[in-house]
C-alpha cells in the first residue's frame, strides 16, 4: 500500500496545529461538525435542483459516538460524502476557506504564538484533529456512487487511500484520541460530559440535529402492585438526543433571550474576553426582510487603527453563512460594530461581487446604519455614563466619519459628538452647547490645544469668555478638521477662537484697531525685519486682550492643521501662513516702541524673537532654536 506525501504547506500546518497551545485544541470538534454540517447542505441542495436525489432535511443528521475503551471518538454524517478523488484533493492537501484564512494570517517562518492564535480565531477545518488524535480514519461513500473509501493518516507521514465498505453514502471521521499528556488532557474529548458542553458551546446554531447516546439517571415507573411503603428507583438509560438547538439567537425573539446569552454568545462569535457594551437586536419585514444581532464592543479592539482590523457584519442566508465579514454591511464610522445579519433575500451561492450591488445589500445596510445611530442616540441620552464609556473607546472613528468623504457623513453623525465644554468642564453634544447658546452669540466657539488645561490659558479665549460665550476646547489631532467639515449647524458657523473675525468688531472698534496700527507702523516693520521669512506679517492684533502676543494663520491652512500634517508619516508638510500678532495697549509693545524710536536695532532684535518665540509656545509648535531663545530670556535678567 502507498503512503502519499502531505504537500510540504500541509505539513507545516499540522506542526503548528499539533504543538498548538491548548486551550485552542476543544475547536476540533467544531471544526469537524462545521465540515458535517457543510456535508449535509451540499445534499440538501443537490436535492433541491437534483430530482433523483431523495433526501429530506429532516433525515440528515450529524452524529457523535465516543468508544472510550477504544479511545475513539467518531464524528459521522449523512451527507455529500466523498469520492476516492475528493478524498485526495480535500485531505491530501490544504482546502479552502478556513485554512486559506489560515495560511493568510501565517507568514514564512513565522512559527511563533502569535501565529498560533489564528487557530483560535478562525479554526483550520479538517487538519485540526490531528491536535488531540494520533491517528484519523475517514471512511467515505459520495452520494450515487456504490465504492466507499478509507483515507488513514497519523499526522506526520503522510496518508494511505484503500477501499472499504460503507452501506450508506456520507462520511464518518473517526479520531484516534492521544494518551493523556503531562499538562494535557485529552481523556477529556471521550467523555460525554465534555462533549455535550463543546457542541452547546460553539456548534449549537447548526441547523442540523447533532446527536449522541447519553446516559440519563431517571426515576423507575412504579409497579402495578407496589407495595404501600414503595420506594422509588432510580434506573440509568441509554438514549439518543439532540445536543444543538438548531436555533440561531437572532431567529429567537427579544424577550426570550437572556442577556447572558447575547452576551456569551458576542465572546465566543468575535473573541472577546469581555461583555459587549451593548446589542442591538432588530428584524424587519417588508421589501427587505431579515433578521440582525448587532454588537458595540466595549473596548476598543487592539488592532482597531491598524490596517489588519477588518470591518463587516457576518451574513447568513436562512441559517446558512454565506459571508464571514460582509463589509459593505457596515458604513466606515461604524466599522467597530460586530454582529450577525440573516436574510433569506440572499441566495447561497451568490458571489461576493455580485452580492455587494445587489439593492437588497444597500437597503439592509441604510436600514442598520440608522438603527445604530438610533441605539447611540438614545444611550446618550439615557445613559451618559454608558454613552462616555463608548465615547474613549470610538470618539475618535466617529470624527474621522464627520471628516471623510468630504464630511458626507456629517448629518448622520453630528448628533453623536461629544466635545469639552468650557462652561460645563465636561463633555457636552452640540445640541446642549446650542441649548445654552445667548442669543447674540454669533459662532459655535471652539479652541484647539494640547489640553483643555493649556487650551483654557491660550490669550486668544480670554475675550470670548469674557463675553460669556462658552467655547468647546479640542485636543484631538482631527478636531480642526473636524469643525471645518461641520462648517455650520442651521446657518451657524463653526469658528476657532484664533480667528481674527472671531468677535465681530463694532465700528469704533475697528476704528481704534486702525489707529492703533497706523501709530504702530514702525514698530510692526521693525519688527517684520528682524523676524525675516519666518512671519508672512506683523500686525496690531484685534484678539488679545491682556496678552502681549500671539500666532495666527492667514490662508487655508490653520496651525492646527499644520500640526496634524506635520505628525502624518510621509504626509506632504503643509506650512500655515504664519501672522504674529502683537497687543498695542501691553507693556512690552511700549518697550520695543521705546527701543524702536530710540534706533536700538540689536534690542529691537531681541524683543522681536522673544515675542516670536513667545507666540509659537503659546501656539504649541516647536522652537526652531530653543537654545538661542533661552539665552534671551536670561540676558533679560542681567
Ligand atoms: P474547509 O472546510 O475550510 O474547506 P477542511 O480542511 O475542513 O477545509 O475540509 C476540506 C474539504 O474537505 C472541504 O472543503 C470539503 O470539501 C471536504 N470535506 C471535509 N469534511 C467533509 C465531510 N464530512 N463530508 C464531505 N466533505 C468533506
């Protein structure tokens, strides 16, 4: 008899799979019921379009049987089956799906435990028994054919194909199970205990029955002619019953899903440690119908602002998963949702490109995007602490919404935001900022800064809170954008409190601020002098009120802007127009007046950095030569 070699990939799987750690090693029963599972749908379909094929659904089934004298567990179905040839295509080498995900997430040489963990996240179909079997026996009879075949295989060196006998068509995988390691138990996967607890726990939802003979402990029926002082018996029974609920969660309803379960049921599905924040489930019927089990986590998931998170809901057509991540379910800014959508709209087999134009995906996918904001909405109404808690965790994706596609998303978003509020010295919505609005307030006020500390002390605040005007205070890189892409709420704009127009001027106050340039003249040329390219120009500041200086941006580009840009790996380096503005009314404006008239260049020199570097402190930007700057700030004590 042959021994064929594994193909040299397949062999690196079950090394990794076999020295796996293990925890991830109870997924081989999943695994192998999923494959059953898979089994019986082929033929289930097959009789759909097939009308010599005479199955029922109710006739397939998937069954268990442990033998642990012999140390064998046997996972059987009724279904597809397979030919000498599929024996060898699927067995002899590494499949499809799982363990194409598999291999994807395994890069050369890359045999270290963070590879291992696909294991645990994805499964990798058929090989994953070899993690708790030494030697596996598949005996197959494909549907219509009359040869059964035996596949035999202990892992390492390779497999054997001989032919057998086998009365009905299907597949029965029997598994070898290993002794009892030092840390490892493998007795465990012969107990029927454990068994009933790993089918409960990930294969539940399968559609078809999984059964096993287990033993009950049940009460005798009391004899005709029991005597008065009968005692009751107790008796053990063998029978056979079905472990799974063939249910899905989501195909239950509301009210009778226990939160427990949402909650066990969001773990084990999207390999959490941790209950999600929230779940939203909803169904709707009509010119779409479908079912869908949405999940907010509430953490944000460690790889969420890396390339490798994958957005996407899992789609199933009637029960069936027809998409693991089904992107175009989920909008950019909701990416952090997981969940389950189920609709029998969909055909099985339909194809990923054709799946993601079909009119029934979009409406599904609109219909959701509102039930989520819905949800968002009222937990920030009902519950602010929830709502702050999902704030830390997904703020950020939310601006990043508002921001992309040219802010196309800003209605549907703005209501989420939350932004510091001046007055409240809290996170505050929109809506409440404009609640508490004065009437002549012109703008929804915001000032951007490294922290609401710093940002509370910036000069340019001062006379907008003077005014009683409350100001949200920004500390995330995207906020300036963020304000851009509002732009307005009901005709009123969004502006940043360094705007120069930020307060509108009164007539006599424009007035004053001409004069006061007209008799600043020299002092703001001296200073432009000596400041060279570094300022596009000196001016009067119409903003300051007790402060002496501070940094502006004419043109498109913001400080703040050129800040994020500056920060962005590779990014063109955007420059702001830099404008210094000076107070004419404080002290040190006299000074270098005083130095001005008195042709001190060096001193007016001097002056003019200080303030320029002043500015750009204020302002958050680094020094250009922090060493020079310290030195004029201790030549000023000498
Ligand atoms: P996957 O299920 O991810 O494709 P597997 O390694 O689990 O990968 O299985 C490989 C292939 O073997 C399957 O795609 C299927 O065609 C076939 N197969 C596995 N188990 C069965 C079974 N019980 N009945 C029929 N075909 C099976």
């Amino acid at each position: 008899m042959e021994t064929k070699q594994f193909k040299a990939e397949s062999k690196r799987l079950l090394d990794l799979m076999v020295n796996s750690i293990y925890t991830h090693k109870e997924i081989f029963l999943r695994e192998l019921i999923s494959n059953a599972s898979d089994a019986e749908d082929k033929l289930a379909y097959k009789s759909l379009t097939n009308s010599s094929v005479e199955v029922t659904r109710a006739d397939l089934k998937i069954t268990i049987v442990p033998d642990k004298e012999g140390r064998l567990l046997t996972v059987s179905d009724n279904g597809i089956g397979m030919s000498k040839e599929d024996l060898e295509s699927n067995l002899g080498t590494i499949a499809r799906s799982g363990s194409g995900q598999f291999k994807a997430g395994l890069s050369e040489g890359d045999e270290a435990a963070g590879s291992i963990d696909v294991i645990g996240q994805f499964g990798v179909g058929f090989y994953s028994a070899f993690m708790v079997a030494d030697h596996v026996t598949v005996i197959s009879k494909a549907w219509g054919s009359d040869e059964a075949w035996m596949w035999q295989s202990d892992g390492a060196e390779g497999y054997t194909i001989t032919s057998c006998e086998k009365q009905t068509p299907g597949t029965d995988v029997v598994m070898h199970i290993k002794a009892n390691g030092e840390e490892e138990d493998y007795d465990q996967y012969l107990e029927s205990r454990t068994l009933q607890e790993l089918i409960k726990k990930y294969s539940d939802y399968i559609r078809y029955p999984i059964v096993m003979e287990v033993e009950d402990y049940r009460m005798k029926d009391k004899p005709e002619d029991a005597p008065e002082d009968y005692k009751p018996e107790w008796e053990t029974v063998k029978e056979w019953k079905t472990l799974n609920s063939m249910v899905p969660l989501w195909q239950r309803r509301k009210s009778e899903v226990k939160p427990e379960e949402y909650n066990t049921f969001y773990k084990e599905k999207f390999n959490d440690w941790q209950d999600p924040l929230t779940v939203i489930h909803t169904s709707a019927e009509g010119a779409v119908t479908y079912k869908a089990m949405l999940y907010i986590p509430e953490k944000t998931p460690y790889d969420f602002y890396t390339r490798e998170y994958q957005k996407g809901l899992q789609l199933y057509s009637s029960g069936v998963l027809i998409m693991d991540k089904c992107a175009d379910l989920l909008p950019d800014h909701f990416r952090f949702v997981k969940g389950v959508v189920d609709s029998a709209d969909f055909s099985l087999n339909i194809s990923r490109e054709v799946l993601q134009h079909t009119r029934q995906l979009k409406v599904i996918a609109s219909a959701l995007e509102k039930k989520i904001k819905s949800e968002l909405l009222s937990i920030q109404k009902e519950n602010r602490e929830t709502y702050e808690t999902f704030w830390s965790a997904f703020g950020t994706q939310l601006k990043y919404g508002v921001v992309g596609e040219f802010g196309a998303h800003k209605d549907m978003l703005q209501d989420l935001l939350l932004f510091w509020s001046s007055k409240e010295g809290k996170n505050t919505t929109l809506a409440a900022y404009k609640d508490r609005m004065p009437e002549d307030q012109p703008f929804y006020y915001y000032a951007c800064g490294e922290s609401v500390e710093k940002i509370a002390r910036l000069p340019q605040v001062e006379r907008i809170l003077d005014k009683g005007y409350e100001i949200l205070y920004c500390t995330e890189d995207v906020d300036d954008f963020v304000m851009k892409a509002l732009a307005e709420i009901d005709g009123k704009k969004f502006k940043s409190v360094t705007e120069e127009d930020a307060l509108p001027q009164t007539e006599e106050e424009k007035k004053a601020t001409e004069e006061k340039t007209e008799a600043g003249k020299p002092v703001l040329e001296a200073v432009k002098e000596a400041l060279g390219d570094q300022v596009k120009e000196v001016r009067v500041s119409a903003i300051l009120k007790s402060g002496a200086c501070c940094l502006s941006a004419d043109g498109p580009v913001s400080i703040e802007m050129e800040k994020y840009m500056s920060k962005m790996e590779g990014g063109q380096p955007m420059k702001a127009e830099r404008v210094l503005e000076l107070n004419a009314d404080s002290a040190p404006f006299a000074a270098l007046k005083k130095a001005v008239e008195a042709g001190e260049t060096d001193t007016v020199a001097k002056y003019s950095k200080l303030l320029y570097a002043q500015a750009l402190l204020l302002a958050g930007l680094p020094l250009e030569d922090p060493a020079e700057y310290a030195g004029l700030v201790c030549s000023l004590m000498v």
